[in-house]
C-alpha cells in the first residue's frame, strides 16, 4: 500500500465518521426533539427488531416520515453535486467549471417553472424538470459537434449559448406568470429549497444519483487520464470520445436529479471540489469519493442551519452562496485555484 492511499485512507475514514455522525445529528434537530439515540435505535435497530402490535411513536413518525427523507435527500444531493463538479473540472481542465456547465440547471429550472405555471403538481414539475435537464445536455452535446473541432470548447461554449437562451425563456416566463401565487412560487423553487422533499422524491433520486456515483467513481481513473489532453490520453490507450461521453452522462444525471427536487443550489459543486483537493490531492481516484463524503457532510450542515437559524426557514441556495462566496475568494486570494 502507497503512502498516497494510506493517506487517503486516513482523510476518508473521519470524514465518513463525520458524516455518519452529523447525519445522526440532523436527524436529531428540528422544532420536535429527537435524542441522537433514539434516532440511532429507530435507524439502525428497530428496522431488525421489530415488535408486532407495538405502537407507533411520534418521534418515529417525524423522523421516518418527515425529517429522514429530507436529510437523506440532502446527502444524496451534496455528494452528487460535489462529485459531478470534481468530474467536469477534470474533464474541461478548467477549475472554474461547475455542474451547470453544460446547461443542465438552466433546462432543469426551466422545466421545473414551467411545471409551476401550468400547475403540473409535484410529481409533474419533478418529471419536467428532469426531463429537459436532461433533454438540454442532450441539445448542448447535438450542437457541439457542429461548432469547431475542439470538442472541450465546443461543449462549454454550446453550454454558454443554450443556458443563455434558457435563462431568457425563464425571464419571459416569470414576466408572464401571476404575480399573486405563480411568480412567488417559481422565485421561491429558483432560491434552492429542500423543504418540500418527500419520501417519494427521495426514493425517486436515490437511484438516479447514485448510480451516477458509481458510474463516476469506476471512471475516476479515466478522469485522470483525460485531464492530460486528448492526444495523451489516446497515447495511453484510451477511448477518448467514450470516456468522456460516460463521464457527462452520470454527471448529467447526478446534475439534472438534484435540481428538479432541490431547486438551484449553487456553488457546492464549485467550491466543493476545491477543497476535496486541498486535502487530499488533485488525483482523481480519491478526489472523487472524498469530494462525494465531503458535499453530503457539507450540505447536511447547511441545510441544518436552513432550517434552525430562524423561524420562517431560509433557501438553501442562499445560505450556499454565502459559505461559498468568501471561501471561493479566499482560495483565490491564497492561489489555490488549480
């Protein structure tokens, strides 16, 4: 065993402590109390003890019903966001480059307006937000075949132009909506939220994302390869055009599953990554899992103080932005942007 996974290993070991932890603790924290060991017994020892006839508790109902699916949901989201950031930086050679990159959140905000203004319900404004985040990475692959023979800049400047032409449609349709509920409540979905995740949203992005997770994590070696440039990494036997196909679709669809339960929630897979590499290094092998436990600790801690900081509670998005503004500007201060 090399230093270098010895020293992964030692990073990766308390931060997925920390995370089971906090996890626990999330659980644990809201306006009904939960003890963390009465949280740890309904997780992890109820399931496989069960008692016929016994009654329901009503910690059992908060926590399974209400708060589980909420904080499961952020895990997931973080670790998706984070890893597919990690991804696409690798994969354009550019460390200013996010999830959005292609874009995804735009197609996916879109869908998800649109569901709002024509009253599609829940599951409705979820599947069209999906849909055409998806359909959007699809258009910005289509179209940069057609723009110029370097594939990398291709896609970013075919991302660049139909995540503009999006963020328009998107204008003209809040300009158009009612300003009494419908206008309110697609600003409201744009600032990134979690609190109206269920537990069937969560069952509908658990399997999404992670297997986006472990499409990304098998190919990390990939990623490695592909930061080189194409012609090294064919010299070393890659399949270039495959690899990089694979490495967009599972971040696509980590990206496109996040957002159309989540709303916009920016910059964990920007600033994420970076700081996944300040500790363990910029090889892609341990990048990509220490930045997936590192987005779910990361968002489970932001969405605790969404929930708590004050009464009426706060979008996500907002508290993302104002963690991840000052520590992006500090990298850039200290010359960690690499």
């Amino acid at each position: 065993m090399s230093i270098y996974t010895k020293r992964f290993i030692s990073l990766l070991v308390p931060l997925t402590a920390f995370f089971v932890v906090l996890f626990i603790v999330s659980c644990a924290l809201g306006r009904y109390p939960i003890s963390p060991l009465e949280v740890a017994r309904l997780l992890f020892i109820a399931p496989f003890t069960p008692v016929a006839g016994a009654p329901v508790s009503q910690g059992a109902i908060v926590l399974l019903q209400v708060r589980l699916p909420r904080i499961a949901a952020a895990a997931l989201i973080g670790a998706g966001l984070s890893a597919s950031g990690a991804a696409y930086q690798g994969l354009f050679r550019n460390p200013l480059v996010s999830p959005d990159v292609l874009g995804v959140s735009a197609g996916a905000g879109f869908g998800a307006a649109l569901g709002i203004f024509f009253s599609l319900g829940a599951l409705g404004i979820t599947l069209l937000s999906f849909g055409l985040g998806l359909v959007t990475a699809l258009a910005v692959g289509l179209l940069a075949r057609r723009v110029g023979n370097d594939s990398t800049l291709a896609l970013v400047l075919s991302g660049i132009m139909v995540g503009s032409l999006l963020s328009s449609a998107l204008s003209f349709l809040k300009l158009v909506a009612d300003p009494s509920n419908v206008l309110p409540a697609i600003t409201y979905w744009l600032m990134g939220s979690l609190s109206s995740i269920k537990q069937g949203d969560t069952l509908f992005v658990l399997p999404l994302i992670v297997g986006a997770l472990v499409l990304l994590y098998l190919l990390r070696w990939r990623i490695n390869v592909l930061t080189l440039g194409d012609e090294e990494a064919r010299s070393l036997g890659t399949a270039v055009g495959l690899s990089r196909v694979l490495v967009i679709v599972a971040a696509t669809l980590a990206t496109a599953a996040s957002v159309s339960v989540s709303g916009m929630i920016g910059w964990v897979g920007l600033v994420i990554p970076h700081f996944a590499r300040m500790v363990g290094g910029s090889d892609y092998r341990y990048l990509i899992p220490l930045s997936m436990v590192m987005g779910a600790s990361y968002l489970l801690l932001v969405d605790d103080l969404a929930r708590l900081l004050t009464t009426a509670e706060i979008p996500i998005g907002i508290l993302t932005s104002f963690v991840g503004v000052p520590f992006f500007l500090y990298l850039i201060r200290r010359g960690r942007i690499a």
